[in-house]
C-alpha cells in the first residue's frame, strides 16, 4: 500500500500545512539529547532531536535550534555538551523541554557542563552557525566525548520509545 502523495501547494492555509508536514516529519524516529552550555548567569540545557554528525575528519556535529527559545540567543559562541539521552532519562528530556522537574547531576567538562551519565556525550567549541529558516544551525568541533551502555531514548510521532542496545 502505498501512501498518498500530498504538495504544499494543495494547503491554503499556512497553519493547516505545518501541521501537515509535521506530522510527516514525526514518522522520523530520532534520538533525544539535551543541548548544555554555561550562560553569562547561569547554566543552560535545551531538549533537541534536530542532531546529527557531520564530520570525522574534522570532527563536528550539528544542532538545529529554534530561533523562538528563549536560550537561542544565549548559545551563540558558546562552547556546548550534545548529550544523548539513555531510556531512563526520560525525566531529564522533560526537565530541558520545559516541564521542570528535579534537578539533574552535572559534570563538570574542559569547555562545557554535561549531564551526568548520558548515553553518550560530545563535548564541542563552536565551529560555525548557519541561517536554517526558523532554526539556527551550531555546528561544534567534538573535543571531548565518551558513552556507557545501555539502552538509548528516541522520539517518534509525538512520543518517547525505546531502542534496546544492540
């Protein structure tokens, strides 16, 4: 069965067809991790899915972060801990995604604070930041990095499953 083909240009209200294509877009299952960085006041973590690995040779990941969030402005030229999240810390995406609740364990790292005990962590200096529409592309240079084992959270159609260790 193949899924039915739907254009943009079939959607003439703007709100109708984000919805639209953010439903489409949930049908990619992603990993969760928490974006952290030391602010001019205080500490930062963001709840993201929008991360990938761009290079190896130099080493460098991407964050894409909405330009609406508040600590958007504040990670600009900052150095940041990506931490991907283990399927037990369900409670610390929530913490960063707005939804407060006990406080997690830091680390303290060479450049920047990481959580405690994340699946895996990579620790970057700010690389370059490009214009991604309503989102801000950070890219970082991995300096440090580490993982445990375990099983990893991800997020699929608006909610939280588990992928088991392989």
């Amino acid at each position: 069965m193949t899924a039915p083909s739907t254009s943009a240009a079939a959607y003439e209200d703007p709100a109708e067809l984000a919805l639209v294509l953010r439903g489409c877009l949930g049908r990619f299952a992603t990993g969760v991790a928490v974006v952290t960085f030391d602010g001019v006041s205080k500490r930062h973590g963001l709840t993201v899915n929008s991360f990938t690995s761009v290079s190896l040779d130099p080493p460098l990941v991407l964050v894409a972060i909405q330009r609406s969030v508040r600590a958007h402005a504040l990670l600009s030229g900052r150095p940041f801990t990506v931490n991907v999240l283990g399927a037990d810390q369900r409670d610390v995406a929530m913490h960063f995604a707005g939804k407060p609740n006990l406080e997690p364990d830091w680390v303290e790292g060479a450049h920047a604070p990481r959580l405690a005990d994340p699946a895996s962590w990579f620790e970057c200096t700010p690389w370059a930041e490009h214009d991604g529409g309503d989102h801000t592309l950070f890219l970082g240079r991995v300096d440090h990095f580490g993982h445990r084992r375990g099983d990893y959270l991800a997020f699929v159609d608006g909610g939280f499953v588990t992928i088991p260790e392989a």
